[in-house]
C-alpha cells in the first residue's frame, strides 16, 4: 500500500531532527530541472547520490514527492514543499546577508525591490537621507517588473516592494500603503516627428514604431485598453522591452514611441535623451506605494519605511 495512506504523518521533531536546509535546497533543483540526471549534471554529482537524496527527503516526510518516470511529476506534496522550501532559503540567505553585513560594522541589511518608477527620483533621495542618519545600515536593490518583484517578496528573497498599487499588491496578506501619484506617459527620441506637433494625438503614433512592455504585463494591458477607448486598433509592438537602456539607445536612433512613468520620463528628459508628449494614459493605477511583510517591522525596515513617507511627501505636488 502507498505510504501516503498507510504510514502516519512523521512528527515536527522528528522533520527537524532528518530535515536539513541542504535537503531543501536539493529539492529546488529537482524542482528546477524535473529530472535528476539534469539536477545531478547542475550540482555537479552523480545522478545516484541525487535520487539517494529525493528518497531521504521523502522517507523523513513519510510521503511520495515526484512520481518516477522520464521527467519527474511532482505530487501534491512537493508543491506544498516547495512553496515553503524557498520561503526557508530565502530566509536563511537573509540571516547570512545580515551577518556577513554585521561582521563588516553594519548594523542590518534590508532588501529592497522598485519599480523604474521608484528608482529615478523616490529611492535614490531615501537613500541618500539614510546614509546620513544610519550610516551603518545597508541596503541591497533590485529593480523588476511588478510581477516579479511580488514573487520575489513571497519567497522572502525582499524586505520592502516600491511599486504601482496594482491588483498583487491589493490582493496579498502583506501590509501595503500609497505614497504619491505617478502617470504614465508617451515618451520618444529628442528630435522625433512629434515634438513638432503642437497637439500630438493617439492616433499619430500609429504612424510610427512601439516599443511594448511584454503581452502579459498590466501595462501592455492598459496601453491596448486606451487605444481602444479611443476606437483605434492598437499598435503591433516593432520590439517587446523591459530593457530602459536598449529603449534608451533606439529612441535616439529611430522614430519609435514608448510609454513609460512620468517620474522615469522626467529624469531621462532632464539629461535629453529623450522628449516627453502630453499623452498620458487614462486607465492604469496612478498610485504608487510600498508592501512590506509584518505589521511590526524589525527596525531596520521601519527606519526605511518612514525615510520612504517622509520624501515622498517632498516629492508628492502639494
């Protein structure tokens, strides 16, 4: 009989007593690979030793995680491990980041994830405010779509998102809060066409090439709905980019369009590099905000959450 339904469910202590983090870690790269001779070929062992492991892994839960076969297919059991196996990891990497920082004189490390949106005007001047008053707190950032920078939060990979108050962040269990308003606008190359015209309209830039964020992003969305809105087909995208830099360098080498934040927008023109249209869209979320996970943060994310209310009310139009 499967020892699923035959077996009782081994004991907490007895998990932690089998269970190591490295077990965990293994897991993932099943997970990763769904094949162990893959998995074995990544980690640089012998397919063997990492099917040896799969069944500790397994005899220490008392539960099947992957059916055998030519790809491995994971169990109900394995999803459920696995969700959690990478909140652990994504835990212990935070423990030995903080460590590590703490041995070089630091007093914390907090994980910061933005937005573009964030990146060019809010983040910086908190930063900047922090390195003043916490001269010995650090801080690591990414910058990513908003979809991603939300995965990376669950996984416990981020300690605070700077992000567009979308339907991710409304719909989590974790603690949000908006913090300014921000537009996105049509944005092209410093001596594009359009900086000609005294009144550009949506129906102008069907003239000319797109530059779109990928199908499945909110804003590829909203840009589709607005054109729509205004009965017009939308534009098919000349590229697919979330790159600002590649945008960046075609823009002033081609007549193409794009849309992107107006604080993002702001801070490329003010070098210019690029020229700003009064088109903005009507139909996305304007509100930006921060997520962070507990309701009482440790104090090194408190520090930053409040640097974050305090510029972002110098930033925020009165």
């Amino acid at each position: 009989m499967d020892k699923n339904t035959s077996q009782q469910l081994p004991s907490f202590a007895s998990w932690t007593n089998r269970l190591r983090l490295r077990h965990l870690a293994m897991l993932l790269n099943i997970s990763k690979h769904s094949s162990l001779t893959a998995a074995a070929e990544a980690m640089n062992m012998s397919q063997p030793a990492v099917s040896q492991w799969l069944s500790d892994i397994e005899n220490a839960l008392g539960v099947t995680l992957y059916t055998r076969g030519r790809r491995l297919k994971p169990t109900p059991y394995a999803e459920v491990l696995i969700k959690h196996a990478q909140v652990m990891l994504g835990e212990s990497s935070r423990m030995h980041e903080e460590i590590a920082a703490m041995q070089k004189g630091a007093s914390g490390i907090v994980r910061i994830g933005t937005l573009l949106v964030g990146a060019t005007k809010l983040l910086p001047a908190t930063l900047l405010s922090l390195m003043t008053e916490s001269p010995n707190l650090q801080f690591s950032v990414i910058e990513d779509l908003n979809v991603n920078l939300v995965t990376r939060f669950e996984n416990n990979e981020l300690d605070i998102i700077i992000g567009r108050i979308d339907f991710l962040m409304l719909t989590s269990k974790y603690v949000h809060e908006a913090l300014l308003d921000d537009q996105h606008r049509v944005f092209c190359g410093p001596n594009h066409p359009l900086t000609q015209k005294r009144k550009p309209t949506w129906k102008d830039t069907l003239s000319f090439p797109w530059i779109l964020p990928p199908s499945d992003t909110p804003l590829r969305q909203s840009i589709e709905m607005n054109f729509a809105a205004h009965e017009l087909a939308y534009p098919a995208p000349w590229i697919e980019s979330t790159s600002i830099t590649a945008n960046m360098a075609l823009m002033r080498q081609s007549d193409c369009l794009a849309i992107s934040s107006t604080a993002a927008t702001n801070f490329y023109q003010s070098f210019g590099l690029i020229q700003t249209l009064p088109l903005v869209l009507s139909n996305l979320s304007t509100t930006i905000g921060m997520m962070w996970r507990d309701k009482t943060p440790s104090p090194q994310v408190q520090l930053v959450l409040d640097a974050l209310r305090a510029q972002a009310k110098v930033i925020r139009p009165t």
